[in-house]
C-alpha cells in the first residue's frame, strides 16, 4: 500500500453526500504499473479483485488479505470489462477477439457471444450479470479502431450496440441499438432499471456524454427514460450501483456520485483518469477505482448493489 494520495479526498457538493463516507476515510493507492486499466470484478470467496491492463494484454489480481497484485491471466486478449456471474464465475469482454468469454472453475474458457445474426462483434467493452442469469454487454469500436487496445479491423456490425445473451437458451439479442458508444452499464438495486454510459463524445464532436436510464422489463425488454446525467469532466465510462440506488461513476477527475434523483451530490478526487469502480470488502463497503495506471480503494459507507 502507498497510504493517503496528495490530491484525492472527497469533494461534498450536496450535503447527502456526507452520509456517504466517515471523515477519517482516506483514498489510498493499492497499486500502480499499468497503462490503462479497466474492469475491477470482485470475487467474494477469495476476497481477491480482478482487473484488466488493456494495452499490456494482462489479467490482475488484488490479493486483499495480503495487499499484493499478481498476474491473473497473460495474454488475455486485450481484456476490458468484467463482471461475476451468480455461480461466482469471472465474464470478460475482450477486445482482441472481439468476444465475452467466462472462465470456468477448472480455469478453461467457454466463449459465449462472439458474432451476432453471423457478423463478429466491434469489441464487446463492459460487462453486468442480471439476478436471472443473463449477460449484458456493450459493443463500441473502441478495440478495433487501431492496435494499441485490440486489433485495428472494419466493423462488421452496422453500428455499436448493447446486448442480453441468454445463457439457458444460448440465445443473443440486440436491446439497444439508439447509442453512439455505449461503454459501461449497471443494474439499479431492483433491477427495474438499466443505466448505460454514451461516450460517443470521444470521436464525435459535440456527441453524447452521459449515462442515460433505461426501464427493463422482466422480459428484457428495454423503454428509454431519457438522460440521466451528462458528465461534467471527461467521460463516464464504468460504474456501479450502491444499495440505495446511488452511482458511483468513473470520470476524468475522479469518482462522480449521484443521488437517484439526478442530482451530482459529490466526487471522489482521483489524480488520474479514472475508467471504472466496484465494490468489494466483506461488507462490499470498499470501493475499489481503477485509474489511468493505478489501483485505488476508498471505504464508504455506502454498501454496493450486487457482487462484481
């Protein structure tokens, strides 16, 4: 561990955000040595984080009892989102072969989405597990658009879109196809809703940059609510849900927390890009941030949605 980091600590702009963490608590950085990275899933069992180093084509490991980082898996075909599915099983999004892959306990992979309708994926990019077992992804070109996170190839899809597949029926289904670039996504705690990141700014000028809030039916089925929030630095890329609905979403200073009403009511100061967050600990109080190089942690006291 690298203690308390000059330059981070928490920024109050709505005074509910002060019930979101004890004064003393102090963000500190667990780990650096990457270049980009991405995707932090927690494994409750191990209590151990797993997390991507993009460009250095490498899976880590956050040992929590120990405090020490190892590699997981290399090469891990330029992996980017992760998540855990109900069986306490890792799903990963990788750029390289533009597919969501799972990796099984005895440590083999099953590929489960790499095409749809016959056409490969740009490369699927973040990663949740619905309650019911079903998979959803989203698929910008951010791995295909040159060779420094994937591999630069032509789209094959007519588009970048977000995905359900349906592990049961082995089924895949396209149930957002209005987004420039939808990046990350996560469930509200009933998971009545579904909020999707547009970073479509990033090679659009003047494109979206927000999260937008979407209904889900119990079906699937998804009906816009419109935008929930436009990011105020930078992008939002990877988030997550806390028990009372809050987001914590990632952005170019920090962590931006959000009231479920909309409201920003804070930010957690981040001296790096920050590209995603998820909550861990045993009392999935820790919030761990992904920044441009380094691992960070934070206790709250806000306790995370769901595991990964």
């Amino acid at each position: 561990m690298f203690g308390e980091i000059e330059g981070s600590g928490f920024e109050v702009l709505d005074h509910r955000f002060e019930q979101c963490f004890v004064g003393h608590a102090r963000v500190e950085r667990l780990w650096t040595g990457g270049r980009w990275l991405e995707g932090p899933a927690w494994f409750a069992a191990g209590r151990y984080l797993v997390f991507s180093d993009i460009p250095n084509n490498r899976l880590l490991r956050f040992d929590e009892t120990s405090g020490q980082v190892s590699v997981f898996r290399s090469p891990s075909n330029n992996s980017n989102g992760n998540s855990v599915d109900g069986q306490g099983r890792l799903v990963t999004c990788e750029h390289l072969t533009r597919r969501v892959t799972r990796t099984n306990f005895d440590g083999s992979l099953s590929v489960l989405v790499d095409r749809f309708e016959g056409q490969r994926l740009n490369s699927p990019n973040d990663v949740v597990v619905r309650s019911d077992g079903t998979i959803w992804f989203t698929d910008p070109s951010y791995g295909i658009l040159h060779d420094y996170e994937g591999e630069y190839a032509e789209s094959e899809i007519d588009g970048c879109h977000v995905y359900r597949y349906d592990p049961a029926r082995s089924t895949t289904t396209r149930v957002a196809d209005d987004f420039v670039k939808p990046n990350g996504l996560a469930f509200s705690p009933d998971e009545s809703l579904l909020y999707i990141a547009d970073t479509g700014g990033s090679h659009q000028p003047g494109g979206p940059r927000n999260i937008r809030k979407l209904a889900c039916a119990d079906n699937g089925k998804l009906t816009d609510l419109g935008v929930f929030a436009e990011c105020t630095s930078g992008f939002f890329d990877g988030f997550r849900c806390d028990r009372k609905g809050r987001i914590w979403a990632s952005a170019s200073d920090g962590v931006h927390a959000y009231d479920p009403d909309g409201t920003l009511l804070g930010k957690i100061v981040i001296p790096e890009f920050v590209s995603n967050v998820t909550f861990g600990g045993p009392k999935l109080n820790r919030l761990f941030i992904t920044g441009t190089t380094s691992l960070y942690a934070v206790y709250l006291t806000a306790n995370g949605a769901t595991i990964g």
